[in-house]
C-alpha cells in the first residue's frame, strides 16, 4: 500500500507550492521596491546648514 500514489496529497503540496511562489513572489517585489525607495530617497540631499541673511544678500547680484 506504501506505493500507491495519493493524488489528494500531491494537489495540496501543489497549491502549497504556488502559495509559497507567489509569497515569495511579492516579498521579494517588496524589497526590492523598498530598496529603490531608499537609493531614490538617499539621492535627495537636502541642505544640513542654511546659509545666513548676510550671506545670502552678498551672494545676490546688486541691481
């Protein structure tokens, strides 16, 4: 009897196996969006020191 193929086992390990696909499937689309979040985001620099009233008036063309 051992060798008798049990054809609802192998249908369950198949959906089992499409689950785990498509789990896999979106956690890595996931990642990798996130990742391109942070190399788009890192890109992005925004200035850690504003520069000063004076600094900005001598910097500005007299008119």
């Amino acid at each position: 009897m051992n060798n008798i193929i049990d054809f609802y086992e192998f249908r369950r390990h198949r959906k089992i196996k499409k689950f785990l696909r498509f789990a896999v499937l979106i956690g890595v689309t996931i990642i990798f969006c996130v990742f391109t979040y942070e190399l788009i985001a890192s890109e992005i620099h925004h200035p850690t020191e504003y520069p000063t009233y004076s600094e900005v008036l001598r910097l500005t063309p007299n008119n």
